[in-house]
C-alpha cells in the first residue's frame, strides 16, 4: 500500500461550523490510477492538499495520512520539503497561474533537480529537453527559452506535468488538470499520464468533477459530497451500478450527443 488515508477530518478556525472534511479514508497502491469525484465544494481540492500538506495555518488537520510508510501530519517541513516534488508530484488546477510568469519554463522544470538530486548542470538540462519531449511538446531548445505566456493553455499543462514528474515521483496528484482545456487537449493530457503511469508505475490521484474524464483514465473512483465519501468501487462498479442516489445524477448529468447541458 502507497498511500492511506485514514478519518481525515479538516477545519477552519476562522468559520464557524468551520468543518470542511469528515472522516474520510481511503487507500491507494502503487501505480494506481485512482479518481476523486464530486461538485465544487466536495472537498476533493482539501484531501489532496492535506496529503501534501499545503493548507494553511487557518486549517487544523486531524487523522491520520501515512504514504510509504511515513507519518505524513507529523513530519517536519523539511522532511515534506523532501517529499514535495521528489516522492509526489502535484500538478494544480491551473497551470497558468501556477507558473512563475517572470521566468522561463525551463528553470521551472529543473527546480524539482536542484533541490532533490546531485546532477550536474549538464544534466539537469538534458533531463529537462527529455521532459519535453516525454510530454510531446515542440522544439524542446526553443521550448525552455519561453516564458508561460508565450504558451498555450494545454502546452502550459505539459510543462507543469513534465516538472511534477522529472524526478519519477511514485503519486502524482492531478487537480482539475484539464479543467480550462478544449476537448482535443484534455484528450492528449488523458493519454500522457495513462502513457506515464504504463511507462513508469507512477501513482495517479485524479481529481476531478468531470466524471467522464476520470471513467476514461481511472481504474477505481471515489464520489464525495460535502466533505464525505459517499461511494467508492472500481469504474465499472460505480457508473454501471452505482449504489447511492447522489452518484446516480452525477453520471446522469454527463451530457452525451443526445443530451447536452448549456
């Protein structure tokens, strides 16, 4: 077992009733393409920070998360500044606002090197030309001289996975990551990271509120709401025989070609 995640519950200090997660456990092995599901709100986005534990000092986190056989919430800073980018690569929801717009793509993809291996900068570098072309983008030379603007929306999600990946993490966390992306794009960011779960066994937790994205990438799914976890079962299971009634208008308000929602 990679990862686990037992009675996690997280709060607020500066809200009253400020409890934003209940309980929630769940497990995930190694190389598991797993996907969590729900509306906005749901407290998809909070899990997985709390895993990597990014919240902020407004929040109290209490249960238990152990991944690879570490005490995740009582770890110090410097052991999760080790695992952060090293262990688990996190790509966030939006990849534009996630760069620094006053830098280069390429110094923001050889960060994650600097700060958790020896390379040489030689090395580095060439690690880096072979992250852009592991994540299909163009002319990986001119590609590390651009700054985000100079990019798409979909090419800036390439490089944000390229960084969350150069230094084989065994989770990557996705939130939302083809949220702002046309259907063509959000299709090649789908078969990048199934090809990279293939290639090198790493972990995917996928966050999504779009069910049909994680029907396509997830092999087990887990459907919250406000803060619980009120189904979970394989893909199958789930959107063939879904349990609960919440489940049931989630797939049912997946549009199809004879059903579309404006």
């Amino acid at each position: 077992m990679m990862l686990e995640v037992k009675d996690l519950v997280i709060r607020f200090h500066d809200r009253i009733g400020g409890e934003a997660v209940h309980g929630v456990s769940f497990t995930m092995d190694a190389g598991e393409r797993l996907g969590i599901v729900g509306e906005s709100g749901a407290g998809k986005t909070l899990t997985a920070l709390a895993i990597t534990r990014l919240l902020k000092d407004v929040t109290e986190i209490n249960g238990n998360i152990t991944f690879q056989g570490q005490d995740m919430l009582s770890a110090g800073e410097k052991e999760m500044r080790d695992i952060r980018g090293k262990d688990i690569g996190f790509i966030f929801q939006d990849p534009v606002a996630s760069l620094n717009p006053l830098m280069p793509v390429g110094p923001q993809i050889e960060e994650p090197l600097k700060l958790h291996t020896d390379l040489s900068k030689e090395e580095r570098r060439e690690r880096v030309l072979q992250a852009i072309r592991d994540v299909d983008l163009p002319d990986p030379e001119v590609t590390i001289q651009k700054y985000p603007h100079q990019l798409s929306g979909g090419q800036c999600q390439r490089v944000m996975i390229a960084s969350a990946l150069i230094c084989h993490p065994a989770l990557l966390i996705a939130d939302e990551p083809t949220t702002a992306l046309d259907v063509t794009v959000q299709t090649q960011i789908l078969r990048l990271l199934k090809r990279k779960n293939q290639d090198e066994n790493v972990g995917i937790l996928y966050i999504s509120h779009d069910l049909s994205l994680v029907r396509r990438l997830c092999s087990r799914v887990i459907v919250m709401y406000n803060g619980n976890i009120v189904e979970t079962g394989s893909v199958e299971q789930v959107f063939n025989h879904p349990w609960e009634e919440y489940t049931r208008r989630l797939i049912a308000a997946i549009p199809t070609r004879n059903k579309r929602y404006v």
